[in-house]
C-alpha cells in the first residue's frame, strides 16, 4: 500500500509512515515511520479524522447519541 493510503487508515502523528502490505496493515501493525517535517494541515485533518471515527463508533456501540444535524 501507498504512504497516502496507509495514513488514512492510520494515526502517524503527522509523521511519513514508510511503505507496508495489505495483509500486516489488516494485522494492525503500526507502520515504521520517517522523522519528516510536520504537516500541521495534514496533523490537523487526521486529528479531526480520529475524533470523527471515534464519536461514530460510540454511537454505533450505543455508548452516546448522534448529534442533531444543522441545516
């Protein structure tokens, strides 16, 4: 898989996580990272990202209720 690809399904902290499979990436090893420069935009989106993932599974789980939408 891609770096873009595995930074999507993976919180690097902002940092470049280096090439890995399909298959350890479904085990859920944490990729190896380079010590780049930090994109805080990018930090940013995937910080928003994870918030967003993890409000979803509390209210899949039943754990919280969904917000109200705006219109």
């Amino acid at each position: 898989m891609t770096t873009d690809q595995i930074a999507e399904k993976v919180d690097c902290g902002g940092k470049a996580p280096l090439p890995l499979c399909k298959h350890c990436l479904d085990l859920r090893i944490t990729p190896p990272m380079v010590n780049a420069s930090t994109n805080f935009a990018k930090k940013s989106k995937q910080g928003k990202s994870k918030r967003k993932r993890q409000a979803d599974w509390a209210v899949a789980s039943g754990y919280r209720k969904a917000r109200a939408k705006t219109n």
